[in-house]
C-alpha cells in the first residue's frame, strides 16, 4: 500500500525489494517513498517502534476473534 500511495508501481516495487532483500542480505531495505535515492530505511532513519508492532497484534487479535464471532453466529442461524 505504501508504494501504491506513493505513485510507484506497487507489484513491481515490492518485488524489488523483496529481490535485493534476499540478496543483500539486508532486511533494512523498504519503499523509497520520499525518493532520497536509497532504500535503505536504517540510512533515512525509519524504524517501527516495538509499541507499533504490539498494537498491530493486538488488532489483529481483536479482528479475528470477531470473525470467528461472526462465524459462530452464522452457523448457529443456519441450524434453525
């Protein structure tokens, strides 16, 4: 979504990266957004802080158990 809302081509990009990920070694490499000239994120000074990652489990936790809510609900409907 990142390099689609940047205007780059979203497919081609991230497989890209992905490609020089692998062979750099380098699980620092992201979308160049900003167009500095490197993909870099260590060198632009990106860093997702643990903070951003626990709030993403946590909501990831929270829309699959509404889903399976969901779905327990729906089953129980059909029986009827």
């Amino acid at each position: 979504a990142l390099a689609e809302n940047s205007g780059l081509p979203p497919i081609e990009s991230v497989a890209t990266i992905k490609a020089q990920q692998l062979k750099d070694k380098n699980p620092f490499l992201g979308v160049d957004c900003k167009e500095i000239g490197t993909n870099d994120m260590k060198s632009q000074g990106v860093f997702e802080t643990l903070i951003g990652k626990q709030q993403q489990i946590l909501l990831a936790t929270q829309v699959v158990k509404l889903i399976l809510k969901i779905d327990d609900v729906i089953l129980a409907g059909e029986g009827q």
